[in-house]
C-alpha cells in the first residue's frame, strides 16, 4: 500500500546482516542523494544527512507516519522544517519541504531493505518529472 509518502505497511526485509557502520552508510548515501537529485546544493545536503544521522535519536520521536491531515501541527512544522533544510538551494523546496522531511525521517528509522529505500528513486523521479532519478540512482549505486 503506498500513501503519499511512500510505502506502508511491514518492511519488505531485514538488514541483520550489515553492521551498524554500513546501515548508517546507506542511509547517508539515501539522505543525500534524496536532496541532491531534487537540485539541493551538495555541500548544504552533505552537511545537513551527517547532521540528521547525529541527532537521529532526538528526530525518532517526530511523527511521520501519518498523512499531513492527520498530524500534530506541530509534527507538521518540524517536518517541514527539516525538509526545507536538506533542501537548501533546491528550486523545489517549498513545494516539498514536508514530503522530503517525512522521507528523510524514514530513512533514519526504516529499515534499509524496506520499500522506503528501494522504492525512492521512482518517487525521485516523480517528483522531477523523470529529470532526478538518474542523479538518484547514480549516487545510490557508488555505495554498492
């Protein structure tokens, strides 16, 4: 089932096998791929994944999980704060700033197999009518 974020529902595998260290590197490479694809200046979005990976367990108690109707004002504000934040230099960034927010927050919390991560670059590509996915993709596959 998707909702206007992405994907709901269980995740779609684990990640048991990856240590800790290489967890984080993937939701680094995802953080700032997402903000670079969507035009964001790569300097800002490199700066700003390594800061939302810092503060992850200060970000974890922020819902996202919820359509933009169904939340807390202030949910609300603190997501958009943040996706407007990675996506600094981004022509996009008022447009997105609440989706981007909610996406950057479950790539902090999701598990790395989940639809979350692999299902990102179509919505990537969506949201710039097909011109961010390679950017996207490209970036993603550098981890791997």
């Amino acid at each position: 089932m998707m909702n206007e974020k992405g994907p709901t529902g269980p995740d779609s595998g684990s990640e048991q096998e990856k240590s800790p260290e290489q967890i984080e590197a993937t939701r680094r490479k995802y953080l700032e791929a997402l903000a670079i694809s969507l035009g964001a200046n790569e300097t800002t979005a490199r700066m700003s994944a390594e800061s939302l990976l810092r503060n992850a367990g200060y970000l974890a108690s922020i819902d996202y999980s919820k359509d933009m109707n169904d939340l807390d004002p202030k949910d609300i504000q603190q997501i958009e704060a943040l996706g407007s934040w990675l996506l600094t230099g981004s022509q996009q960034r008022d447009q997105l700033k609440f989706t981007v927010g909610a996406w950057a927050l479950a790539l902090l919390k999701e598990d790395p197999s989940s639809g979350y991560f692999k299902n990102l670059d179509q919505w990537v590509g969506m949201w710039t009518d097909g011109t961010g996915d390679k950017k996207f993709k490209e970036m993603v596959a550098e981890e791997e």
